[in-house]
C-alpha cells in the first residue's frame, strides 16, 4: 500500500511538472516525427549509413524523436501519409496522384548548384494568335542560351505542361535574351520558351510611359513537373513546414553525410529546394 | 538615427511578455528585421514591409522592419541585439563578422533563375562625357557609395589595386555619395565625373539590366542612354541575409525556410519586394563570403596604414 501511494505520489509529482514544463513551453515534442522514404535501402525502420545521419540531423535540428522508415513504393507512402501515419514522404508524381487533396510538396532535388526547377515562360506574338499550349502544335521554339536553366528544364517544363513538343521543330537557340526576342520578332521562330527572369529583364520598361513587350503574348508559365518530392499534410502549420524547408535547404554543406542519403533517395540531387505545394501534379494540356 | 528612434519606439510595446508565446517563440518574443538600400535593387527598401505579415504568419510572432540610411546603422543594430535579421551588403557583413564573430552568419542571398548569384561594380560616366576607358579617368573626381559598401568600394578599389591602379592616387579628388541612386544622381547633376555604382542582372559581356541607373530610369527620374559604363569588377558574391546565431536553432531554421520558401508560396509579394522573377533563395554559410571579408579586412589595415591614426572607422 505503502509503495503504491509512493507510486502515485511520484506519478502527480511527474505530471505536475510536465504540464508545468508545457505551459512554459519548455518540452521537447516527445511523439516521434514519422518520415517515410520509398526505394533508399531502409529495411523497416533501421536506418544506418548515411540514412543514420539523416535521421540524427532532423532530430537534433527538430529537437524530437524521428523515425525513419522505408517502404516499398511511393504508393505505400502515400497510403501512410494519407492515413495519417507519416509526417513527411517522399513520393514521386504516381503516388502524389493519391494524395493531392491531403498532401503538399514542400521540398525537391537541385540537380546541380546553377539549374534548379526553372520557372519558365512560353511566349508569342500577340498577333499569332497563340493563346493555349494546344495551339503550339508545329511551333518553332526559340531559347536564350544553351545552358540547362536555359534550354533543357524551360522545354521539359513546357513538355511536362501538356504542349505539344514532339511536333516542335528543331529549337532555334540565341547567345542571349535579347537575340531571342529578336529571333521572335524577325520570324526565325514562332515561340520563345525562356525564364521568367529573362523575359523580366528584357520586358522591363525603361521609362514609365514604355512597354517593350507590347506586341507579345505569354502563353503558359510555371516550372517542370518534380521526379521526387517530400510531402507533408496540407494541414501542417506553416511556421513548421518553413522549418523542414529551413533545415533541408542547408543540408548539402551543413550535414553532407545526410544529403547523401536523400541523392540515393532522389537521384540526382545535389541539394534541396523549397517547391510549390503542386510540384508533383502530373498537368494536362 | 531613423533606425534607433524606431528601435526605441518598438522597446514600448514589451511583445516578450505576451503569455501565450511557448517554447523559443517565448525566448525570442519578437522578430527584428533590419534593412538599408540594398546592394541590388535601392527600392526594396521600402517595400521590404511586405514581409511582415508572411513572416509573422510563418514564426508566429510579432515582425517589425526596421530602415537604416546607412549601411553602418544595421550593423551596430545587430552587434548591439536589436536585431534578428538583417539584409546587407557583402562588405557590410564583413564588417559586422569583424565586430560580432560567430554570432553573425549569412543565411541566404538571392540567386538568379539561371542559378547565378553575383553581382558586379560597375564605374559609370556620363556619355556625353570624353571619358571611354578607366585611364581616362587620371585626376578626375569620382565617387563612391559608403565605405561598407561591396560593390560601391571596398571591391572596386581592390580590383583597381590587382589591375595596378592605386585608387587613392590615380583618382583626384574622391568622396563618398551615400548610396547608389545618390551617386548616380550627383553624377547626372555633375558633382561628378566618374561614380561607382552596383550592377546587377547581367555580366560585363551581355551587359546589365539592374542597378542604381535602371530604378531612376524606371522612375522617369534619368535615362539610361545618358549614362555610359566604362569598366566594371566582380562578380561580388550577392548581398546575404545574416542572423544573430545566439538566437534558437529552430527559429534560425525557420526564419531561413520562411524566406527561402517566399518564392513559391506566394511569388507575387516575392516580385513586388524587388526580388526577380524566377529567383530564389541560395542558403550561404559563411564561408561563401570569405574572399570579400579578406578583401575588407585588407582595405581597412590599409587605410589605417594611410592615415596612421588605428582609427577603427570602418
């Protein structure tokens, strides 16, 4: 009898200070942070190597317990999410498709340090008349430069938007944004497929009564659609997701070890970066 | 003096106090956010309030932006812990790694859709002027921007001194403007012949589409045709965030995603604060920011080396 009231009395002494601790704010979060990754070479839950380091980061960055778990398809993973069982998975665009209600991408791989998932424009003369990406059927696409943010990931994006880019004629690419738009103006092609940062810098007007993009048109805008991605539940509050962003963004040079272990995840990544809540959405023209 | 007046005014309101901040939001209570006329685009200034309510939603606390007209009154802000957060120039931080140490890091600095993050200095001259090359320029009043200022002179003046130009007696007559759009303007109205200024979008080879000249031409103030570049350095790693890093990792952490994330939740407010369109944010360490630290350190020893005083006027 003794024992059990000493019992009870350690039991209320533990709880009054842990809801003391709680009105502070002084806890750590003690239930653990569920992260489920499809295809890196986790058996269950034991994660080591380099996906060891993984976890180690995120928990000490997020001060709780994490659980790191693989699963044999980003399908699996969307299951989980979806069911309420992961906090965080990285899926692919298939299994994003099950969970786009409920979930969102907070985070993709940057395939090396200059090209990340450019944010690209399709324009045209307004007098073309060009107004859908259906209507680009036969287009003869112009790009400024011949670097990947240039060139590869704006046409992938226009691609991955629904265009028709296997009736593209052979791309036309300019030294530079200005030789693009010249390139448009002069017909030596009918579509300029280009960042959003260069059609600002050459659109941008000189004087305010100027409009040196007057005659164009922007057909579609918006970046290619993510390989992988690491979703959370649309609910997550956002001061939480920035912090993921925050902790994932730094990874490559803060915790090299673990950023190895998402480019096994994710190949071929070499660093993280912060995406719209859509960067798995499959589009539709 | 504008920055500390608004200091003061904020210490009213004790935000620390507020009962219902838990965990580090109660240790950090508020966020202070401290900006100048910024290395790229001078009119983000006053637009930079536009994060206030995005930053408030993400961290959960009180945001307060706070404007300096010079360089110098951020960083003595941050050293002193009146900030949390500071937009400034590469040299500026510099400047307060040299006064704070470890407790300033850069976080973030903004990087180009084509993945470039740099900037150059650029020394312009009017185009009616005779003045086509930098020799042109022997004798001749030049100006320069503020002395924690990267592009305006502490890089400028060590790429004249790799080029074999020793800034301080190749030019006649040199001083200080105060700020990129001032210089371009005192250059407009002739006070002088040469300044340096920040430029931005663009390389010496395609030519740029950001700076000082470009705002005040957008403005209807100058135009660009009246102005002509003639030499040009960098590129100058770009202007970083910094943070105080005695303040909680997770609100380091968060503060960092915050902005990072800006670009993609909300793009509109991410253009209208100044930043281009397609950019995002590049995280830096401080590392990234160790060729221009070097740079301004030898800049300093060598000017209390000219004046023999050990000033430690930065």
């Amino acid at each position: 009898m003794k024992g059990r009231v000493k019992a009870v009395l350690v039991s209320a002494i533990i709880a009054a200070v842990f809801v003391q601790q709680r009105a502070h704010g002084q806890t750590a979060e003690t239930s653990p942070f569920r992260v489920l990754v499809p295809g890196a070479g986790i058996i269950g839950c034991d994660a080591r190597g380099d996906a060891a380091a993984y976890r180690s980061h995120l928990q000490k960055r997020l001060n709780r317990p994490v659980s790191l778990c693989g699963v044999e398809s980003s399908t699996a993973a969307a299951a989980a999410l979806g069911a309420g069982k992961a906090e965080m998975v990285l899926l692919d665009p298939i299994g994003f498709a099950a969970v786009e209600d409920r979930g969102r991408a907070i985070l993709a791989g940057r395939v090396s340090a200059e090209t990340g998932r450019v944010l690209t424009v399709a324009v045209v003369l307004k007098s073309a008349g060009k107004d859908t990406l259906a209507k680009l059927t036969g287009a003869a696409p112009i790009v400024a430069g011949d670097k990947p943010a240039s060139k590869d990931v704006p046409l992938r994006a226009l691609a991955d938007a629904g265009a028709p880019v296997a009736s593209f004629r052979p791309v036309l690419v300019m030294n530079d944004d200005n030789a693009a738009f010249a390139a448009l103006r002069t017909g030596r092609g009918n579509l300029l497929v280009l960042t959003a940062g260069a059609r600002q810098r050459v659109c941008l007007p000189l004087d305010p009564k100027s409009n040196p993009c007057a005659d164009l048109a922007e057909v579609w805008r918006g970046r290619p659609t993510a390989p992988f991605a690491f979703v959370v539940p649309k609910n997550m509050p956002i001061g939480d997701r920035h912090q993921l962003i925050g902790i994932h963004i730094a990874l490559h040079f803060e915790a090299p070890a673990a950023m190895a272990f998402i480019t096994r995840a994710m190949p071929p990544a070499v660093a993280l970066d912060p995406t719209e809540a859509g960067a798995l959405l499959i589009r539709q023209p | 003096m504008i920055l500390l007046v608004a200091l003061l005014f904020a210490g009213c309101d004790n935000p620390k106090e507020k009962s219902d901040l838990k965990g580090w939001r109660k240790e950090v209570g508020q966020v202070r956010i401290g900006a100048n006329t910024g290395e790229e685009n001078p009119t983000a200034l006053a637009r930079l309030n536009a994060y206030q309510a995005y930053i408030e939603r993400s961290t959960g606390l009180p945001v307060k932006v706070f404007e300096a007209a010079d360089y110098n009154g951020i960083i003595q802000a941050l050293a002193s812990g009146q900030l949390e957060l500071a937009t400034m120039g590469p040299a500026a931080y510099a400047n307060a790694r040299a006064q704070m140490g470890t407790k300033v890091a850069p976080i973030l600095s903004p990087r180009t859709a084509e993945g470039v993050s740099g900037y150059y200095s650029a020394l312009v001259v009017r185009a009616d002027s005779p003045y086509r090359k930098l020799e042109d320029l022997r004798g001749k009043t030049v100006g320069y921007v503020d002395f924690n200022s990267a592009s305006g002179y502490v890089y400028p003046r060590w790429a004249l001194k790799q080029q074999g130009f020793d800034p301080d007696r190749f030019f006649g007559k040199t001083a200080i403007s105060g700020g990129h759009t001032q210089g371009v303007l005192a250059l407009d109205n002739g006070q002088f012949e040469a300044v340096f200024m920040v430029a931005s979008g663009g390389t010496p080879q395609t030519g740029f589409t950001t700076s000082a000249m470009h705002v005040l031409a957008e403005r209807g103030i100058i135009k660009i045709k009246d102005f002509r570049i003639i030499w040009s350095a960098g590129p100058i790693p770009n202007s970083p965030y910094v943070i105080r890093t005695d303040r909680p990792q997770a609100f380091q952490d968060t503060l960092r995603g915050a902005i990072a994330a800006l670009a993609y939740d909300d793009p509109a407010t991410w253009v209208d604060i100044g930043l281009g369109e397609g950019s995002d944010m590049k995280p830096m360490q401080p590392e990234d920011y160790g060729d221009i630290v070097a740079i301004r350190n030898a800049e300093v020893s060598s000017r209390r080396n000219r004046t023999g005083s050990g000033s430690s006027r930065p």
